[in-house]
DNA sequence: TAGATTGTTAATCGATTAACAATC
DNA sequence: TAGATTGTTAATCGATTAACAATC
C-alpha cells in the first residue's frame, strides 16, 4: 500500500519489536506451522530452502509461502531462496520465542498434569514458574518439576514474580471468576482450556480459547460425510 | 447455484445422512460453535432464538448465522425465529453425534488419561471403547472405565468391534508406523496430537492434527504484538 | 393487520493464486 | 552471462456483511 521494504525510521525502531509490519491475521495464524518445519529444517542442517521445495514439504503453494514471509520483511534472496536459519530466527522473535515469557498453570488435574510436563513450552521460549489448585492433596506436591501451590497463595506469588500467561486447566464454573482474578494479578494472557468461551478484551486482556471438543466433532462430521477421496 | 430448498429427490434420501447441501469448509468450522451455545440455551431453557438475539450472545454478526444455518436448511421462521430444540437436533444430526462413533485411543500417558476422562466425548456421542499401550506397567489398568490393552492386540480387538476412530497421544516418532496399522484394522479417522503432522489423505484416512503448540504461540504473538484496545 | 425476522441477493472485503519483471 | 528464484502486482476466489423483499 505504502512503502514498505526495510528502510526503517528511528521511530519504527523504538516500538517493542518492529510492529505492524502489516502481518494479515491469516498469515498469523500459520507463522507457527512455518516455525515447525525451520525447526525441522534445522535439525536436518539444511542451510538453505526455496519457497517452491518448502511449499511441496508444507502442502501448499509456493505463492502463499512468499507472500507470506515477506509481508514481515524480505529476507528471501533471488536465484538462492532463504536462508533457514535467518529465517527461523526472525520467526522466533515476532513470534516472541526469545521474550523470556513467563506462564502459571490453573489446575493440577489431569490435564494440567499432563501440559506442564509436556516439552511444548520449553520450545517455545515460555516457562512454566508454577502450578495452583484448590485440592489440599495436590498442594504442596511436585509435577514435572514445578510445585503446586494453593490457590489462595495466588496473589502473593504474582507479586514477586511477575507472571505473562496462565494456562486455565480448571473446572469451567470457576473460570470467569479466576479470570478476573488472574487479570488483577498483571497476568495480561489467559490460554483457556475451560471449554468455555471467555472474552475479557475489553479489559485489555489477551485470550486464545482452545476447543478440544471443536475439533472432535469436526472429525465427527468428516466421518460422517467423507468427500470423494476420502471414501477408502 | 441450483434449486436448493427441502425439495429432495429419492436418490438424495439414500445417501449417508442428508448430503452435501453445500455447507463450505468455513461453517462446518463454526458448527462444533453453534452446537455448544445451542446446548447451553436448552440447558437454560430456552425454546427459541432470532438470529439477532443468538449473535449478541456469541459475537458474530446476525447476518453471519442466517447464511450459515440457510446453508444446510432453512428451518427458521419469519418473524419468529427459530426453534433452539429443532435447530440443536439438526446440528447434532450434521455433526454425527448421533451416529454412535467409537474410538480408541492410542497411549496411555498423561494425555491418553486426561483425554479418557474427559466427558466431551460423551457429549458428542462417541464412544471410547479402548485405550492401548506398549508399557507393560499400564497394561491392564483401567482409567476411568477403559482398559488399557497390549498394543499387540489391536488387530485383534478391531477385529471383533470396528472402531470409528483413533486418538493419536503417542510419541511422535512411531506416529506415521502406527497411522498405518491403524488404517489396515479399518479405522478411518484420526485425532491425531502427536504434532507431526500426518496427511494420510490418499490412503481414505481422515486426519484432524491438532497443534497445541501453535496455540500456545499464536498467544504468544499477540502478547507481544498487542494491538489498540489490549494495550492494557 | 402490523411487527418481527427470516431467506436470499448483491456488495464488500480479505485471502489465495498466478504471472512475471527484478535481481541475485 | 544464464539460470534460478524472489518480490510484487493483478486476477481469482471465497467468505462476510449489508440490505431488503418475502412471509410468518
């Protein structure tokens, strides 16, 4: 629309990282997928990949990988392709893997058992500094090396270490109760496992809703009306 | 594009269930949404609903749900609205819950055992009739009603009861091995959390990959990028 | 009947794909 | 230089929203 390219002003370079460099929500919402492969890519000490090989990889055209990359800059190099690891460290950082975010986990039942041994946020850059529960029979105990604390402690804890993101793995009925609390904590992201719709935007917080159950019944309905190459 | 309208022939009353009444990929995403809202209005006892009153409750335009329920029926009514009862028992009728569904699920970790317990399955109708794994110490427990079996005696157990579907929570690595032999016992659809990606579209599997990982990030990105009114 | 609200068409918006000139 | 491959524009496609006539 504008000018574009990398010619930054002063200005630009005093934003928290380089924002806004117009990253479409779509686009968004496959910059994980795009850190997967690099990852991969990596482990496999490939240097260097061009879009279309990428995209035969990915399954998908080799237009949308470089209108995508390069709606966050251009780092592509013509007649070379991209560089893997350039590339997978630029995804890391607008992704905030380098941002040392700090995350608590709401619920020590099962899944939350389950999510705070599970290497997915060491990978990410997020680390987990504690777990609450109500259960005097979890408090105090130890899961995958974090302690689970009493949920009354909640407030005390926050405030000595500040917290980025709590990960609701509690029983629906409490959750917009919770929320509120964890918000006047400073937690400003809640990733919900609740099962419950939260939206507490308007008080400046940050929520990505997860639907297990959502995508269950997708599966359901694929089941149940396959489409023709899908018919075995 | 053609005639639409409830006018079907005898050729269309064979198929699986009512098919193809053109419903696009992006509102069967939304159905599993309407499904759970829809739930909760008959849990709170209400008999109808105007599309504008249903999309103040989920933040989507009105506009938005008449196109989408048009799209597989009009069964609305003008200057009434529609009936929650009806319009619930159609949407679970299109997402296959009543189908009586049956799953196992494959790995009996922390996630095989937080998932077992879960009751969403329950509520969308599918039925987890096993759980396997190749750890001699889980063999043959039980969580929450389900046996743990030998991975050895899948065949055999898929044999004596067909199975629908299969929950993938095992380590990544033997994924891709165990999607085949899971194909070959005749289940066609997978709910795979392994985060591998598995595209077994050729071989008639139904795949629904599900990337907590991407989640996490998406929450992530925005945490680091918040835009005007997240700001705090 | 009058009021409400759908079903449906047309307009808008955004996202994807195709194509090719720019350039390494 | 010649070949490869990007960056970027234009064309296409699909999904969303607006508007309103049909109708309960």
């Amino acid at each position: 629309m504008d000018q574009k390219k990398n010619n930054r002003t002063t200005a630009d370079e005093m934003l928290p990282l380089e924002d806004n460099p117009n990253v479409s929500p779509a686009v968004i919402r496959r910059l994980p997928r795009y850190f997967r492969y690099l990852r991969q890519l990596i482990r496999q000490g490939k240097a260097r990949i061009s879009s279309g090989e990428l995209s035969s990889l990915m399954g998908v055209t080799a237009s949308q990988i470089r209108q995508d990359l390069n709606c966050f800059g251009g780092f592509g190099q013509q007649g070379y392709g991209y560089n893997v690891n350039y590339l997978y460290s630029r995804i890391c950082e607008l992704l905030g893997v380098e941002a040392g975010l700090r995350a608590i986990i709401i619920g020590a039942g099962d899944l939350g058992r389950a999510l705070v041994r599970a290497p997915m946020f060491e990978k990410r850059g997020v680390e987990i500094v504690s777990m609450f529960d109500v259960d005097p029979t979890l408090i105090g105990r130890e899961v995958g090396g974090v302690r689970i604390r009493d949920m009354k402690e909640l407030e005390s804890f926050c405030n000595d270490l500040p917290v980025d993101m709590a990960v609701l793995t509690l029983p629906k009925d409490r959750a917009a109760e919770v929320s509120e609390r964890l918000l006047s904590c400073g937690i400003r992201g809640l990733w919900n496992f609740t099962g419950k719709d939260l939206s507490l935007g308007d008080e400046g917080a940050i929520v990505e809703n997860v639907h297990l159950g959502d995508s269950l019944m997708i599966l359901n309905y694929r089941l149940c009306h396959p489409t023709e190459n899908e018919q075995k």
